[in-house]
C-alpha cells in the first residue's frame, strides 16, 4: 500500500495491484502504530522475540494473530504483516480491488479491526452509533468496536464493574454510573442502537421467578421508559440479552409482557437463542431480543426450527401471534472448535494458585463414584487434559461434579462461594486442582488478553460472570444488527 492516512486510531490504507498480487497487507510507516514488541523474529520459534497482536477481521467473524517480522541480515523491521493466508481470505470475502481503502482500527493495546471503510456520503468515514445499558465491564463494547460501531454512551448502576469499565477505556467519560430509573432522556446522544443486558436474576429458579415485576429485572421497565419518553429520537434497533429463563419465566409472561412494550414503542421483535459454545469453552445459553423499527409492512410470523430458534423457542412464537413479530432468516452457526486447553493459563506447578495436598484430598473425597471414575481415567492418561468442577448440593451434601468433555460450564458470580469453577489437571499419573483464574475466566468469555484485569480477584469473577460472551454478540452485530443499519436487510 502506498498511501496511510492517520487517525486518532485508525490507519486508512490504500490497497495496490502488488498487494492483491503476493497477498500482502503492508504497513510500512506505521510501525509506530503498533506495540514495539510485535516487532522481531517469529513468537511461533523457540528463539522469537516478536509477540503476537490479535486483528479482528470484518465480515469474517475471524480472530487472527500476527506480528511484524524483520530481516534477518539487517534486524530492520519488514514491511508487512507476518502471514499470507488470512490477507487472501480478507481479500477473497470482501472482493478487494486495487485502489480500495481499508481501516485498520486500534481497539486496544494488542488488539485492531481491519475492515473496508465505510462513508457517510461526504466522503468522510462514519460508523453506526451505540448506547450500551448495563454496561457492566464492558464486553457488549468490545464486540460491537470490533465490528466496527461506535459506543457514545453507558450505564451501569454497580461502581465496582464501572472500574473494570473505565480502566479499560480511561479516555471515555461517557459511562454514567447510576439508577436507570433516573436518568433523564435528554442527556442520551440519539444513535442508532440501544443494548440492555438487564439483570437475570429474577428470571430464574434462583431469584424464585419474580420476573419482571421483580427487584432486580425490573430494571428492564427503566429502559422502556427511557425509549418513550425519546419519541421521535429512539435508536433503529434495540438489542436486549439475558438468560434462557427469560423465556419460561412466569410461563412466558414476562418475555410476552416485554415484547409487547416494544410494540407499544412501534418496534417488530424477533427472537433468537446463541449458546457460546460455537465460539468458546463454555456451556452459556443466552436468549437475545432484536427490536427494529416499524416501516409499517407485514412481517415474517411463523417460525421454522434452525441453529438460532429452537423448538421452545419456535412454539413460544407460534403461540403468540398477537405480537407484531419480524423473524430474520439467518445463517449456521459456527462449529464449536475451542476446548478448555485453548484457554489455561500455563502456571507452573509450584504456582500459590495449585491447592495443597490437604484441599485438594477434600475436592476430591467431594466426588461421588461416577465422578471419580472419571478422575481416575484422567490421571492414567498418556497425556495432559483438563476438566472443570462446580460444587453442587446433593441430598443436603456438598459434592464436586466433573465435567471432562473439555467444556467448561457457564461461568456465574461468586456469590457464597458457590460460583467459582474448579480445574482439574490430570495425567500421566499425577493430578492438582485448582481454581480458574480472572484470565480464564476473560477467555472463557472470549475476551482478548489485551483486556486490563486489574482489580481483586472476586470483582474480576463478578464482572465476567455477568457478562456477555463477546463472540456471540459479535455475531449478532455483523450477522443480523448491521444488515438493518446499513439498509440492506435480511434474506
């Protein structure tokens, strides 16, 4: 690329026949736009030097890592990005001719975005606008910037996860911690998408299915609030997430109750059901409402089973017609392929974080006979795997229940302890018991190491219990959400 642009933090690059060519994304010039230590020999040798950033690629749902390499006579740095096929495969999906500009924006320290750019007609590169409820420490965030939007404003009402917020976007002073009940319509900028990761906790058995009506997910009734008092300034879409009780909950009730407030507000709803097991290690299933605004024609109604619309799910919409209802049709998920090694962390064995011979003797009289069969199979192993436990009450007994298919279950907020996720390491005859640290926990939720974990341990777990898994979200950002934004809508 001959031509770079410079942004507060982005980079506008020019694409040329050569590129196109040998397969190349140059960055000559803009070295400094990198982390130094990205710069050196292959992190992939035993001797490299060069760590590895993570680019987020658009349209591909794709996280690559590569580096910068230099030559091996002079030490200067090379030109361009280490790597040829996933520049090809960029390229291929996009249809990239010379003379295209692409961006490659910064997300954080070790983490960028290349897409093509988009313009507002002027000429003048313009992203789609959010305003992000229930923020929590961020990761709805992290996953629509990766797609490319542009978060203009968030709340949350817990000062313990705004820190996690803010350590990892200090510069932004747009975070509002408080009540949404109380916030006046007036000081939110008018965008074009509104997300609400309102509390779960009385959607489920856990919070005695109080519903909507309840403490703490009644919540959601602030957010509807707001959209009516914004008249004429609502957002195109809204985007709501929450947990698979929301469906059941008070025998579908309460999701009815909320999709017709939508209605009310003049949005057509859809629903949809991502497990993130399609993207990570983890067993999370999580119930997402996609409210878009009405243009006044009839919709699709009627349902059909697939990836994103279970038979539940499909039976619940089938037996409410009374809802203004605008079902997307939509592509496969993605196959799983990460398994619970992808995401450990590598502590030595005589790391603090390893439990005692006396603790970890307890964890494992904790098992029951199946469970410990399974252990048993682990350590006589030939080679090196690992499980995840909770902790579970069984007939008023506390006992730890293995799960060995590499999988690890949905991660939750510490709450009495009852939360937290046990690793179990085991083979080759030996076997230590840990818990998962902060970082697993961040990767579980498919969130970049790049990402600031600087708090005490249980704040770290509550915020990324109650949080979103950002691949998922990202999905639904470029699979679904983009589409309505950029007019183009969905076959």
């Amino acid at each position: 690329m001959d031509r770079a642009v410079e942004d507060k933090k982005k980079r506008f690059l020019i694409v040329t026949p050569g590129n196109l060519r040998q397969n190349h994304l140059y960055v000559k010039g803009l070295h400094d736009f990198f982390p130094p230590d990205c710069i050196g020999a292959s992190h992939r040798n035993a001797n490299g030097s060069g760590k590895p950033i993570e680019i987020v690629l658009a349209g591909l749902d794709e996280v690559i890592e590569t580096d910068i390499g230099t030559d091996s006579k002079t030490g200067k740095p090379r030109g361009f990005f280490r790597g040829r096929t996933w520049v090809r495969r960029f390229f291929e999906h996009h249809h990239v001719s010379a003379g295209d500009e692409l961006a490659l924006e910064r997300i954080s320290k070790r983490q960028y975005r290349l897409a093509p750019t988009r313009t507002n007609g002027n000429g003048k590169d313009s992203a789609p606008t959010a305003a992000e409820f229930f923020a929590g420490i961020g990761l709805v965030r992290l996953a629509l910037e990766q797609q490319g939007w542009q978060v203009v404003f968030a709340n949350d009402i817990d000062e313990d996860k705004a820190e996690m917020y803010r350590q990892n976007w200090p510069k932004d002073d747009h975070l509002l911690v408080g009540d949404i009940h109380k916030i006046d319509p007036t000081t939110i900028p008018t965008c074009d998408l509104f997300t609400a990761s309102f509390p779960c906790n009385d959607l489920s058995i856990a919070g005695k299915w109080a519903g909507l009506s309840g403490k703490e997910s009644s919540a959601f009734w602030g957010l509807i609030r707001i959209l009516g008092e914004m008249k004429d300034r609502r957002p195109k879409l809204v985007l709501l997430e929450n947990v698979l009780g929301f469906l059941m909950s008070n025998g579908g009730k309460d999701l009815e109750q909320a999709l017709l407030a939508l209605n009310e507000l003049d949005y057509v709803v859809d629903v949809i059901i991502l497990n993130a097991i399609h993207w990570v290690p983890q067993s999370r299933v999580r119930l997402f409402v996609i409210a878009k605004q009405s243009d006044g024609k009839d919709r699709q109604a009627f349902p059909m089973v697939c990836d994103v619309r279970p038979p539940a799910l499909t039976q619940f919409i089938a037996a409410h017609q009374e809802i203004r209802w605008d079902l997307a049709e939509l592509p496969s998920l993605p196959k799983a392929s990460k398994k619970l090694i992808d995401i450990v962390e590598g502590l030595p064995d005589d790391d603090p974080h390893w439990w005692n011979p006396e603790r970890t003797a307890y964890f494992m009289n904790q098992m029951s006979e199946r469970h410990e069969i399974d252990a048993k199979q682990m350590i006589e192993g030939k080679t090196i795997t690992y499980a995840t436990a909770f902790r579970r009450v069984r007939n008023e007994k506390s006992m730890a229940e293995l799960r060995t298919d590499g999988i690890a279950g949905c991660l939750r907020t510490p709450r009495g302890g009852s939360g937290r996720q046990i690793l179990f390491k085991a083979g080759q005859g030996r076997f230590q018991v840990r818990l998962l640290t902060a970082r697993e926990c961040a990767r579980l939720q498919g969130v970049p190491d790049s990402y600031l974990i600087d708090v005490p341990l249980n704040k770290a777990l509550f915020g990324f219990g109650d949080a979103v898994c950002v691949p998922a979200v990202r999905w639904v950002a470029e699979k679904y959400i983009a589409h309505i934004v950029q007019g183009r809508g969905l076959s």
